[in-house]
C-alpha cells in the first residue's frame, strides 16, 4: 500500500502554510524563506520496509528514514528536536510529530497523480500539493 507513494514529487501549490509555520512557532525571517520555497520530495521504499523521504528545496534539505508504526526522531526543517510515528490508515500516510509537549500531524494522500499533504496544528491547516515528476 506505501508502494503508491514511491517517486518524485514536486510540490505545485501550497495553501495556508505560512499560518501552519506561525502556528508551529517559526519565527517571521525563517517563514520568510520556507513559505517561497518549492521543494520537491523524494519517496523510496527498501526491501525490509524502511521508507526513506528526502525533502530538496534552494531553502533547505532534509532526510528521514523510518519504519512504519516505528517511533523515530527528526530534526525538522526549521531546527525542532521531533519525536515521530508514521503509520498508514485506509491508505493515508499518517505521521504524528510531537516536541516540547506540543503535537502536529501531516497527513499524505496519493490520488490523481498527485500527492496531498494536509499539515495540521491546532485548528490551522495548510495544504500542500505535490505532482509527480517524470
């Protein structure tokens, strides 16, 4: 089921992320520079089911290999020490990211070529549309 997230995605239309970014705690200068940037995102899949996600922008890279329903850390794009569990609902890749008593997750669908991330925390979300890359 994880397979259809397999490729390369590149990211087409962001809606909302600078309030999920504010709602996160980032500071106004790194909301700045993240909220322009388009990056593209790289899904593999090996053999004994570790999924690796490699996040390319001109902002910043940032991989995470992990396992799903496996808690792994994450050093997030914007410096925060996170704590992670990805797990797959009714085709959904679900990942819940918690730090410092606080708690976001991101919510990946793939469907008409596209893939759909729905950030949430709190009660803001941010949308983030990915096409696939050839």
């Amino acid at each position: 089921m994880a397979e259809k997230f397999v490729g390369t995605w590149k990211m087409v239309e962001s809606e909302n992320f600078d309030e999920y970014l504010k709602a996160l705690g980032v500071g106004f200068a790194l909301r700045q520079v993240a909220s322009r940037a388009k990056p593209s995102l790289t899904i593999t899949m090996d053999t004994d089911g570790t999924i690796t996600m490699k996040t390319q922008s001109t902002f910043k890279n940032t991989e995470v290999k992990f396992k799903l329903n496996e808690e792994f850390d994450e050093t997030t794009g914007d410096d925060r020490k996170t704590k992670n569990v990805m797990a797959l609902d009714k085709g959904t890749l679900v990942q819940t990211q918690t730090w410092d008593g606080k708690e976001t997750t991101i919510e990946r669908e793939v469907g008409d070529g596209k893939l759909i991330a729905k950030c949430k925390m709190g009660g803001v979300v941010a949308v983030r549309t990915y096409v696939k890359e050839a």
